[in-house]
C-alpha cells in the first residue's frame, strides 16, 4: 500500500504500540520493558503509519555484525495490507546501514504467515527451540538471512 509511512520508534508512539502488542501476543511484553527499548544501544525498532495512525512496529538487537529480531507485529485490523513487508523492509535497511551481515528471528510453529513473509525475504530454517513460547510451550523454528 503505497500511503504507508515507517519511521522510528519514539516515545510518542508507545501507547499504540503497546495496543498493537497486547492484541498481538499472548504473553505480550510490558509498557516498562518496550520503553526501555527506547534507550537501548542495542535496539533499533521501527513504526508503520497509515495515514498517520500507527499500525505495525518491529524490533531488533544489533550484537556485533548480527540482528536478532524480537517483535514484529502489525494491528489486526490493518494485516494483509503489506505493513509486515514494510517492516522487515525497514530492518533489513537498518542491518544494511549498521554493516549488519546476518539477521535471526524465532517464530512459532504454528505461524504459517509469518513463515511465509519471512521465507520470501530470504529467511531460511536453521533450527528448532523446543518448547520455546511459555503459554502453550509451542516450539519455535529458528530463521536465519544471511549475505544482508
């Protein structure tokens, strides 16, 4: 959708974030641990606006010359409109801009879209973490993009 916006993540934008992430996971992290990402020198998140309401955000560590991806999630209402794409899009341009070669990320098992985005961009299945997600001890594929 080419009225979509990505910025970065401020403090502003912490209660819709927070929204999108409650309605996202089932063991969601706190307002106090996302605000911290704010002042980590590791984390670098992005936010997807759609007529200037937030409706995505994503999130990464960068260790080294290594990104592991912590949290992308995008508002119920508005999934399938490419805001995912846009997200990973971005991260990919950070890793690309912080001499990052590598990029990881844990998904459940169960989650056939995300697998799917991620593989189009290049994700691979390198692993499994059994019993991974602390809700329903679902195990979690490891995806790793190589060569950013």
């Amino acid at each position: 959708m080419s009225n979509l916006e990505v910025c970065s993540f401020e403090k502003k934008y912490l209660r819709e974030i927070m929204s999108i992430e409650n309605l996202s996971f089932s063991i969601p992290w706190t307002k106090d641990a996302m605000e911290k990402e704010l002042t980590n020198k590791f984390a670098k998140y992005v936010v997807v606006k759609l007529d200037n309401l937030v409706i995505g955000y994503g999130g990464m560590w960068l260790i080294l010359d290594e990104g592991h991806i912590t949290n992308i999630a995008v508002h119920p209402e508005f999934r399938g409109i490419g805001a995912g794409k846009k997200i990973i899009e971005a991260l990919i341009d950070v890793c690309k801009k912080n001499d990052i070669s590598s990029l990881t990320l844990e998904v459940r098992v169960s989650n056939y879209v995300a697998k799917n985005l991620y593989t189009k961009f290049g994700f691979i299945e390198e692993g499994i973490r059994k019993n991974y997600y602390n809700d329903n001890n679902e195990d979690a594929i490891i995806m790793w993009k190589r060569n950013i």
